[in-house]
C-alpha cells in the first residue's frame, strides 16, 4: 500500500455543501463563497505528495481511497486518477466527482462531494482549532 497523510484545521465558514468537490487548502482564511473548502492551514498541497504517490495518480485506473478523519469520526471517498494530472498546485487539494483537471486536481471521478460528508464532521469543522487528517492510499500497485 502507498500513502500520504495531510493535516489541517476547521474554520467557522466550513459549510461543505459543495456537490461535485472537496477542497483542503494552505490558506489560513476562508470565506462562504468556499462552499467545497473543508480545511484550511493544511501542512500539504498537490505539489508536496509523495513523489510515488504522484506517478500513480497519474494512472488512469488508478483506484483512490481517501479517509477523512475528524475527532472520532471518519468519512470515505473513493475516486480515480488521470494521466492528465499535473499535481504542481502549492497551495490546495481538490478531489472532483467530475472530470476536471486542473493543478490542484489530485483526483477525479469520486464518488462524493463535500455535501455528502456527514454534518456532524461538518460542525466539528466549523470550530476553528479542529484538526482534521486526510489519508490518501492505493492498495493496487
């Protein structure tokens, strides 16, 4: 199995209603208008994944599990990768339900957006000094 771990932090304006994205960012500020931001201050971007990690997420069947884990609670995204992923983004991640490539794109084809993430890991995420950990892993390579 390869693996990566991103922590970041909650923010009062964490909403997660966003259906086709869920985003973690570098930034220390969010605003409503980031609908699909679950996380800010986060210690990661697309650029800083592990070197290994990348190449398979530049594999169009590579299959993606990402855990979000918050105090006791624990959410689920499965998604793909695409050879068009250029993983240069140094400030944010965003995992897409869509097709949509981009440099923050480490993603796509997942199965759930932020509006489906449980809204009780939402509200521990709207406190601003929640921590909240991302794992990334491929079981298949």
């Amino acid at each position: 199995m390869i693996c990566d771990e991103i922590i970041y932090y909650g923010h009062p304006n964490v909403l997660g209603l966003h259906p086709r994205a869920i985003e973690i960012t570098k930034d220390s500020y969010l605003t409503k208008r980031g609908d699909c931001i679950i996380g800010i201050n986060s210690n990661k971007a697309c650029s800083d994944i592990d070197p290994k990690l990348k190449k398979i997420l530049q594999d169009d069947q590579a299959k993606i599990k990402f855990q979000f884990i918050v105090e006791d609670s624990s959410f689920e995204v499965f998604g793909r990768g695409n050879r068009n992923l250029t993983l240069e983004n140094k400030n944010d991640i965003v995992i897409r339900t869509t097709n949509f490539v981009c440099p923050r794109t480490l993603s796509v084809r997942c199965d759930r957006g932020s509006n489906n993430i449980p809204r009780e890991i939402i509200s521990c995420l709207q406190k601003k000094n929640t921590k909240g950990i991302l794992t990334i892993s491929v079981d298949d390579y």
